[in-house]
C-alpha cells in the first residue's frame, strides 16, 4: 500500500501533474512491484504565499511524501528514490536539486482500508521486496 503527496506552486505543478504522477505511478509498480492498479496520489498546488522554500531551490521546487507499508528493504527504499529523480529529471527537466522525496513507513495495523487494519488484509502484492 501507498499513498503520494505531492506540494508545489500551482503555476509549475498544475501543467505537470499528469505526466508527474505517470513518472511516479510507473516508479511505484517497476521498484515496489505494486500492482498497475494502486494508484494513491493527491496533489496539493499551493499559491506562492502558501509555499516558502530555500532560497537556493527554484520555482519548480517539489516535495513529494510517499506513505506506506513498513517492510520494504533499504536498496529498495533507496532504489525508488533514485528512480524517481532521475525520471523526473529527465522527462520533466526539473534540477534534481529541486526534488525532494520523503518515505514514511508505518506498520500495517496502523492502516484502515476497506473496513479492516492493513494487517488483516489479503494483500495481491508483496512487501518485502
């Protein structure tokens, strides 16, 4: 299980957020192994007096926050990271200085979806990769 946020200015998230969340999406199935179905993602397109970054950041400065299910090695927390800059980077010509990524990982039972905990749930994909 994953949930995404993404926070950027409105005027350089709104135009990209498409083609972003199909570079986050496919990151998600190709390093977790998730299915193509599991698809979490919210968008939060702030307005510049909502949004204060480092000065040495631009305005194409985004922040994205991955929650998810504990279990996950660290080559492989470490391997989405990387996968997610460098695609971002490249199809989006965003400074990799201009990404930041942060994963929380909670414990299943820590989750409620569809009326259970995560950890009661028959899950179609593994964790522990």
């Amino acid at each position: 299980m994953t949930q995404i946020k993404v926070y950027g200015l409105a005027e350089k998230l709104n135009p990209i957020k498409t083609k972003l969340a199909n570079i986050i999406h496919s990151s998600i199935i190709e390093v977790l192994q998730l299915p193509p179905k599991k698809r979490f993602h919210r968008f939060f397109s702030l307005e510049r007096d909502d949004f204060y970054y480092p000065s040495d950041r631009s305005e194409n400065y985004l922040i994205i926050e991955i929650s998810m299910f504990e279990g996950r090695t660290l080559e492989t927390k470490k391997r989405l990271i990387y996968r997610l800059i460098q695609k971002i980077n490249q199809n989006l010509n965003i400074a990799v200085n201009d990404i930041e990524i942060t994963l929380f990982e909670t414990p299943p039972a820590n989750w409620g979806i569809r009326g259970l905990t995560g950890d009661e749930l028959n899950l179609n994909y593994k964790v522990d990769v």
